[in-house]
C-alpha cells in the first residue's frame, strides 16, 4: 500500500518536477549570472559601465533569490526565511552597490547559489531521473529482454535471459521503485537545506538570546537601583518626619501638665511635620506608579504630568484601545522622565508629548520635543535608564538632541 | 450637618466620624464600601458626604464612580471626594458641567481641621471646593493663555477656582473686600467673562474658562 501511496503522493511529483525545473532554471540564470560577472569583471577599468553591471548582477542574484524562495515554497512546501526589510545594505540610484554590500556574506551567499544551482540541480535531478529509469527498466525487462536483438540484455559481457535473472530484475527493479520517491524527496529536502544555508538570514536565535540576557540583566539592575532609591527615599523622607513627629507629640505630652502654651507651639510643629510626611509620601507614591494611569490611561496620566512639570507642554494623546499595562507603564515614564529633563537642563520654553496608538497589535509611538539648547548626554544614566526601561518591552529608543538644540525622544513601544 | 461617609480604611473612617462629630455634625452614616454607602445616602438624605476615591473591591475609583452617581442622583447633597493623590482628570469629571455641590480635596487638608469643615460646609451648601493642586494643574492645563494676568489677579483666580468666597479671598490675601472686588472685576474683563456673576455661576464661569466646564 505505502508503495502505491508514495508513488502518487503529490509531494513526490511536485519534488520531481522541482528537480526538473532546477536543472532549466539553474542553466539559464547560471550561464546569465556568468556572463554578467565576467563582463563586469572585465569592464571594471570603465568604472561607470562596470560597476553598474556588477551591482546589476548582485542585485539580480537577490531577486533570483526571492524568487527561489517562492518556488521552494510553491514545490516542496519548504520555507525558506527572507531577510526583513531595511536590514541589508542599499544601491544608490538603484545600480551602484554601497560598500556594505560587498562586505555583507548574504550578497556573496546569494551570488553563490545563483551560480551552484546548475550543478547542484544536474546532481539532484540526475540521481531521481536514473533511480526512476533504471527502476522501470529492471521491473519491465522480462517484457522485451527476448526481443532485443542480442537476445537479451547485455551486462558487462553476459547476456541476460533466463527466468531467475529476471525474477532478480524484477525483484531489483521493485526494490528501486520503492526507495525512488523517498530518495525524489529525500534529496528535495537537502536542496532546501543547501539552499537555506545560502540565502536565508542566519537564524538571529543566538544574537536575540544575547540582547536579552543583556536587557534582563540591565532591567533587574535597574529594578534594584530603582528598591534602593525607594528604601532612601523612605527612610531619609517620611521615616525621619514620623521620628520627629512622635519626639514633638512625647514632649508636648510632657509639658501638657505645666506649660501648655509651649505644648501647642509642639503641636503645632507636630502637625506641620505630619502634612509634610504626607506629601513626601504622596510624591514617593507617584513615582513608583501613577494610580490615575491604572484607573484612566496614558491620557489622564500625561495630563496630569504635564500640568506639573513648570515648562508649558502640550500633550496629544490619540490611543483608541488601550495597551498592556506594562507598556502603559513604560510609555508614562518615558514621558516623566523626558519631562523632568526638559524642566531641569533643556531651557525650553515649550515642550510637545505626542502618543499616538493605532491598530492592535501595532505600536505605541511617544514623541516628546522642546525647543531648547539639546546636547542631551546620551549615555547619561537618565537616558539609559529610559532606553532599559524600553528594552524591557521590547521597543526602541531613539534620541536626537544637537547641541543649539531641539530635543526630540521618540519611542516605539510594541503591542500585540 | 447631617453626613455620610465611605471610607474603607477603619482608622481613617473613625478619626473622620470623630472629628465630624466634634465639629457639631451628625454622622448619619459610616461605610466602609461603596455600595453600603449608595444604599445609605438613598436612605438618609444627608445633606453632604465624604467619599474615598479608591475603595474595596478593586481599589481603583469606586468612591469617585458612588460619587458621581449621588451627584446625579441626588443633587442636594453635597460631595466632597477626598483622595491620596489628586489628578486634573478625576475633577473634571467631578464638576463636568455642575461645578456647584461638590469638591476634591487630598485626605492631607483633612489634617487642617478648621479649613477641612469649611469646605465641607461650602459644598453641602451648594459651593464648591477643588484643592489648591488640582487649581494649579488647572491654571497650567488652562486652554487659555492666562498671560494678561498679573500675579495678584492669578493668585485671586486660583482662590475663586478653589472654590473660595470674596471675604475668605480677603481674609487668605490680607487684603480689603474691596480690593478683591477690583480684582475679580479685572480677571472678568481680562478674560472676556460676563462681569457680576456671583458665588457659585462665578466658579462656573472661570472652571468653563480653564476648560473643564
């Protein structure tokens, strides 16, 4: 059963015909891409007519490329990954390859398979065409080994004939079928891989691996540096204030009896010492989390921060579903800490917060801008804090601060 | 006074029950979530409550949403939310088009107790009592340049958004009644206002102004 189900499956014909189809194509593109790099080559000392065919030959590697990609996908199913746009060097004017592409190993890994493709093909597909052939004629021989004209088949210097050689042929013959379509795509399945190996971007697992470690271990110092300045803040603010407040209560306690006059002056001071307690920890509160950003959003939350900071700053919010709660989180801090910066060294006399949200899963985008001097020091622990902070959620940071100035942070933040 | 309080911190609810009641006032009802209070205030009508802005089961705005509803409900009663922070966004939907009978104030002015009753008394009478930091958020939010104004006059404003009277204006400045006349006539024509509103439309007509109203 397995036989006749391997011989008509699908996948077997289509790797059939791709092994076919890789022999043509390989021999019309490798003998073009030959000729155009040799006439590159060799027109080179013209520099204005050489280098554009070179960089036309690299270029046409890459869209041969693309178009294998879609082949390997259309015959064999196999995926082949493409490179993400933006990440490869460019041409200018479409022809002139930058220097970058020279040096980039996709370019010669494109030029390569351009050029493997025949040989690879007349291998793959001469092995399936002789497996397939040979297999016919063995299980067919005892059909027409009696009418050729020696008699029989000749191999070697025998002659073939009888009915246990062609029991053998037979039997050889089935035994080949069987293993034809396994081996069709057997080796289908290495061309992908020799493929892959030459066109695909290389598996960015062990660099993302890399810039995680590193972002968790800057997030967890960050978290850490972040528990110190709260315990600081605590203990020289609102602890101190208590202290201080139970020591004036004890000794206005004590002077009750016999001078109550400096007894009120003491609960008095008391009494100041408790509001300002309550404001230093109202203020420490809002600075580990807003509670208006979990109860009404960015927009809330940026108002309200904007309203303090002492340089005027418009705010656009447009954020019609609101984004994860982490993401919420990182794009209020950006916008406070932005804002404090604007306040304490920017000398602005305005500031801009826009943070615009559209589509889920997308992005928040946060810009922040000022009209000050710039020169923002960008590996100041502000600005790498923030860029940590981002790269906890997975986004990007990009600061632009000139020295004269304007300053402006923007921040991509994904959500999805 | 009769009063209602919601407030889900037992310590918070006690010291507010006593000082109220030291004050003169009856607490007609105490509780400690927002639903006992909206079935309390329905059943006793007092003439003012206090609500806690975060309160059980989510601890985020059930005190402001209770207060919303009796502001709409029940529009003789006064409601003075009192949180631990103060936001520009929570007032705005506090006196979102009826700036009269209710205030927000940080739980700290309760420290100041004369100050505290005062505000109280504003609103179950009808005024209104916004905490001095969500003026100035408002004054710095304001839709409106306020350039024109000279420092005197924007310290005269923030007390009249504050919710304050012409005498307390007097009284917190130092300054005559009739000085405090010459300068809210001067705010009103600076800022293109109908000059003579009194009291309670005059907080309207500078909280619309500052873009809230």
């Amino acid at each position: 059963m397995f036989l006749i189900r391997d011989l008509l499956s699908p996948r077997t014909w289509l790797a059939f015909s791709h092994h076919l189809a890789g022999l043509v194509i390989g021999l019309v593109v490798g003998i073009a891409a030959i000729v155009c790099l040799v006439l590159g080559v060799a027109l080179l000392p013209l520099m204005l007519i050489g280098v554009p065919v070179i960089g036309l030959t690299l270029r046409g590697a890459g869209w041969f490329a693309a178009a294998e990609r879609a082949r390997f996908g259309l015959f064999l199913g196999s995926r082949i990954p493409a490179w993400q746009p933006g990440v490869r060097a460019g041409y200018r004017y479409g022809l002139l390859p930058s220097w970058r592409v020279y040096k980039e190993r996709a370019t010669w890994g494109e030029v390569g398979y351009t050029l493997a493709r025949l040989p690879v093909s007349i291998l793959t597909a001469g092995a399936t065409l002789i497996v397939w052939s040979l297999s016919l004629v063995l299980l067919t021989l005892p059909l027409y080994d009696e009418s050729l004209p020696s008699g029989g088949a000749i191999i070697g210097n025998t002659v073939v004939r009888g009915t246990p050689a062609m029991t053998v042929s037979v039997v050889l013959g089935l035994l080949l079928l069987v293993a034809a379509p396994q081996l069709t795509r057997g080796l289908a399945a290495v061309d992908a891989a020799f493929t892959r190996w030459l066109i695909a971007p290389p598996s960015n697992l062990a660099a993302r691996v890399t810039e995680l470690e590193r972002s968790r271990e800057r997030v967890v110092d960050a978290a850490e540096a972040e528990r110190r300045r709260i315990e600081r803040d605590l203990h020289d603010g609102a602890q101190q204030r208590l202290v201080a407040l139970a020591m004036e209560l004890g000794r206005a306690k004590a002077k009750l009896a016999d001078d109550v006059d400096a007894a009120r002056e003491l609960v008095d001071q008391a009494h100041a010492e408790a509001k300002a307690a309550l404001t230093e920890l109202r203020d420490l509160v809002r600075g580990v989390h807003p509670p208006v950003l979990t109860d009404r959003g960015l927009d809330a939350a940026l108002s309200g921060l904007a309203a303090r900071c002492p340089v005027p700053v418009q705010v656009h919010v447009d954020v019609p579903v609101r984004p994860k709660p982490a993401v919420e989180a990182v794009a209020y801090f950006v916008v406070a800490e932005a804002l404090t910066n604007v306040a304490k060294h920017s000398r602005a006399s305005q500031a801009t917060v826009v943070v615009e949200g559209h589509g889920f899963p997308g992005s928040l985008n946060v810009v922040i801008s000022d009209d000050g001097i710039g020169g923002a020091d960008q590996r100041g622990a502000g600005l790498t804090g923030l860029a940590d902070r981002v790269a906890g959620v997975d986004g990007k940071l990009h600061v632009e601060s000139p020295s004269g100035g304007p300053t402006i942070i923007s921040v991509v933040l994904p959500c999805g | 006074m009769r009063i209602a309080i919601a407030e889900d911190s037992v310590l918070l609810r006690e010291g507010l029950t006593r000082l109220l009641a030291e004050a003169g006032h009856e607490v007609v009802a105490a509780e400690g979530d927002a639903e006992g209070f909206l079935r309390a205030v329905a059943a006793t009508k007092p003439d003012a409550c206090v609500v806690d802005v975060r309160m059980p089961p989510t601890f985020t705005d059930e005190g402001l949403r209770a207060a919303l509803l009796v502001r709409d409900q029940w529009p003789d009663v006064g409601v003075l939310v009192l949180s631990q922070w103060v936001e520009e966004r929570y007032a705005t939907e506090l006196i979102a088009g009826r700036p009269h009978g209710v205030g927000y104030l940080l739980k700290d002015r309760v420290a100041d107790v004369t100050e505290f009753l005062d505000a109280l008394r504003r609103v179950a009478d009808g005024g209104s009592a916004l905490d001095p930091e969500v003026v100035a958020q408002l004054l710095a939010r304001s839709r409106h340049p306020l350039g024109d104004l000279t420092p005197r006059e924007r310290e005269v404003l923030a007390l009249m958004a504050e919710g304050r009277s012409n005498s307390a204006i007097a009284q917190t400045l130092v300054v005559g009644g009739g000085a405090v006349e010459k300068h809210i006539n001067n705010i009103f024509t600076k800022l293109g206002l109908a000059p003579g509103e009194r009291d309670h439309r005059r907080v309207l007509a500078v909280l619309r102004y500052l873009g809230t109203g």
